[in-house]
C-alpha cells in the first residue's frame, strides 16, 4: 500500500506543480470577490475544480443567491459524474464505499487521465497519493494568489496558466499513441468540442454540460465500434 502512494504522489507531481501555476488565477478570482487569501485557501482544500470555483468567485463577487450558484455548481462540474462512473470500474475489487467516497471528492480532469491510462485495475492507495500531492499545490497556489497575485505581471500568470493544459496534453497524448481507438474518439471530442462551442443551437451551453453530452455520445460509440472482451483490462 506505501508503495502505490508513493508512486501516486510522484506520477502527480507535474499536475501538482501545474495546479500550483493555475490556482495563482483562481486566487486573483478569490481577491476580485472580496474573499481573504485564508478563505479562498480553505475553499480549494474542500473544493478542486478550476471551472467550479471560478464560478462559484464570480458568484459571491456578483451577490447571488445560494440556489443560484448550487445550481450552476451542478451544470459546471457535470462532467464528474461521468468521470466518476468510468473510476468505479477502474478502482479494484472489494474497495469500500468509504474509499470510494473518498476518491470521489477528488476526481478532476488531470487526476483521472491518469488513473485511467494505468494499467491494470486502480489501488486506492496510488490515488490517495495523487491526492496528497496535488490538494496542497492548489491551495497553496490560491492562497499565493490571493496574497501577492496582485503584485505580478499580467502577461506572467497568464502564461503559467498555460502550462496546465500542456500538462494535460501529455497525460492524453500516450495512450493516443498506444491505441488507434483512443486517438479517433479523442479527435472526435475535440471537433465535437469545437463544433458545439460555434454552433448557434449549442454555443450557449455551459462548458460542464458540453463535455457531458460529448462524454455520453462519444462513449456510447466506443463501446458499440470498439468492444472489449469481458475481463480485458483497458
């Protein structure tokens, strides 16, 4: 079990530093709304989602209602659900609703690119570890953020948000490389994505709930064009 924390917490450690880089924004976001840097710390200890919490700033920066932004939490984070249902299948046998309740609070984009793309069933024990190194990174960033984010330049933080979906982009690209499958629903999500984000009827949909949509159909596909046999570990 130390083991497979262990080597979470250093398969994590680009997201981590990408995380430290981005939540940097995410604290001006918290400042903007008035929220002391403690604050906007503590709200990204028990709440990792750059998306979400970028709403949820702009929200109390603009004094809406608590159902209002509980409402737009749902919409924007929609796409956990679907992330969430892939791990469950993911994670090994026999684990416990409480460990799995616990990798739930958890699940981002980053974290489950890189369960998913490890072979063989997932140990709880590797995501706790992904989770020890990349929670702390993104309060601190926030916190950083909040605190002295004022004091540097534009054009700096705007490139070290960058570095996230570069970040990213590397997680996705191997298994691309490993499976032609993967790299054709890949491309397709990203035309999808790019076709819905124009498209008149769907352009005005929330960013959470485009993906979702993308997630379902596209995953309905696979599983019809590309099956696999009962037992093959993906």
């Amino acid at each position: 079990m130390k083991k497979e924390w262990i080597s979470g917490m250093r398969d994590a450690v680009p997201v981590a530093l990408g995380y430290l880089a981005v939540s940097f924004t995410l604290g001006l976001a918290a400042r903007r709304a008035g929220l002391p840097a403690w604050q906007g710390a503590f709200l990204s200890l028990i709440t990792n989602t750059s998306a979400g919490q970028f709403a949820g700033f702009s929200a109390i920066a603009s004094g809406a209602s608590l159902l209002s932004t509980a409402f737009t939490q749902v919409v924007v984070n929609l796409r956990y659900v679907l992330m969430s249902s892939g791990l469950t299948q993911k994670v090994e046998r026999g684990v416990g609703l409480g460990q799995r309740l616990l990798i739930a609070f958890d699940v981002t984009d980053e974290l489950f690119a890189l369960a998913v793309s490890r072979t063989g069933p997932l140990p709880p024990a590797y995501y706790f570890g992904m989770m020890a190194a990349t929670i702390p990174c993104w309060a601190l960033g926030t916190w950083l953020g909040a605190a002295l984010g004022a004091l540097m330049p534009e054009v700096l933080l705007n490139a070290a948000g960058v570095m996230l979906y570069a970040m990213f982009i590397a997680v996705v690209v191997p298994p691309c490389r490993k499976s032609r499958p993967v790299l054709l629903i890949s491309l397709c999500a990203m035309v999808l994505s790019l076709i819905m984000r124009f498209l008149p009827l769907t352009r005005g949909i929330s960013p959470g709930l485009r993906v979702s949509l993308i997630g379902i159909v596209l995953s309905a596909a696979a599983a019809k064009l590309f099956p696999e046999k009962e037992g093959q570990d993906g």
